[in-house]
C-alpha cells in the first residue's frame, strides 16, 4: 500500500454516518471527533491534573474503529453489546493499513481509552457521552423521535460523567435549561 494510500485511511472516517443530523444530513464519526476534542479542551481547564496530550491523543483515535465497524447508536443495546469486540477487529486491522509511524500510537491510545481503567480514559469517555447530547441541544425532534426524556438521558450518560464533578455539574444545569425551553421532556413521559 502506498503512503498515500495509508494517510487516505484516515479520511475514511469522513465517510461514517452517525445516527445525529447536521442540518439535513447524517453527522460524521470524523465531525463528532472533532466536537469531542474541543468539548475535552475546554473541560480540560477545570481537571488541570488529567494529562491533556493523552486526553487528546485518544479522544483523536477513540472512534476510529468505526471505519470498519461503524458507529453504534446509544440505544441499540444489542449492536452496543458486540461493540467492543467489532471496533478491537477493526483496530487491528486499521494496524495495517495506516502509517508505520502512527500505529503504536494508535495502539496505545485505542488500548487506554477501551480499557477505560485510567483517569484520562474516564474522562474521554465522559466527553464522549456529553458530545451527544450537546450535538442535539437545538434538535427538539430528535429527542422526540428517539424518546429521549430526562431520566433516560441519564440512565445512558451520567455513569459516565459522574467522576468529573465539573462536568456532572454542567451536564445538570444543561438539563434544567433543555426542560425549561421544553426541548427535553421533564421527568419519565414525552410531551
């Protein structure tokens, strides 16, 4: 395979559709990574202890078995149960077909963030789930359509956000704000 070839493999991740819109067309895994790193960047300034180059380092590969794997949504709890395993084949395959130069790094990156044991992996995983439900905060649809009220917003995501205080604490008043402007539904029933 030619190096450019090998570079163009990242650029794939352009081409996975996630369940979330942008305007009238299905978001992509290479987008969501991107809104990722900025949302880690930000919160990054209140966890000044979290190594912030690891962080970003895999919040970068977090999605990129996805290439081959494809993206998973929140409630498929089935396709979410082999998720793992999927996106572990196509990490290794990926290992062959990217730069020799990036595929320990990838490695290494892919390795913490899915064993999530570390603090840095915690937390990428809390941006992960937070990104979500940011993309959708001006989609009143789309939290109808998949029946999102609170307690199931935070049946999925809060396990994931309550190691960070600051970003538990933001997720919270978002709540608030979303059921005040009648975006989310209050309590366990759509409007």
């Amino acid at each position: 395979m030619k190096e450019k070839d090998k570079l163009y493999t990242f650029y794939k991740l352009k081409e996975v559709e996630r369940t979330s819109k942008v305007k009238e067309r299905q978001e992509s895994t290479a987008e969501h990574t991107y809104s990722c790193i900025m949302l880690a960047k930000y919160f990054l300034k209140k966890h000044s202890t979290l190594n912030g180059e690891k962080v970003i380092q895999m919040l970068l590969y977090h999605d990129l078995g996805e290439i081959y794997a494809g993206d998973t949504f929140v409630l498929e709890n089935k396709k979410r149960a082999q998720k793992l395993e999927e996106e572990n084949k196509a990490m290794k395959k990926l290992a062959k077909e990217v730069p020799k130069e990036l595929v320990q790094e990838m490695k290494n990156a892919w390795k913490e963030y899915s064993e999530n044991k570390t603090k840095e992996a915690k937390f990428c995983q809390a941006i992960d789930a937070l990104d979500g439900v940011i993309h959708v905060i001006k989609q009143p649809e789309e939290w109808k359509k998949y029946g999102f009220t609170e307690e199931k917003l935070r049946q999925y995501k809060e396990p994931s956000l309550e190691e960070f205080p600051e970003i538990l604490k933001f997720f919270n008043k978002m709540v608030e704000e979303l059921k005040k402007e009648k975006i989310i539904p209050k309590g366990n029933k759509l409007n």
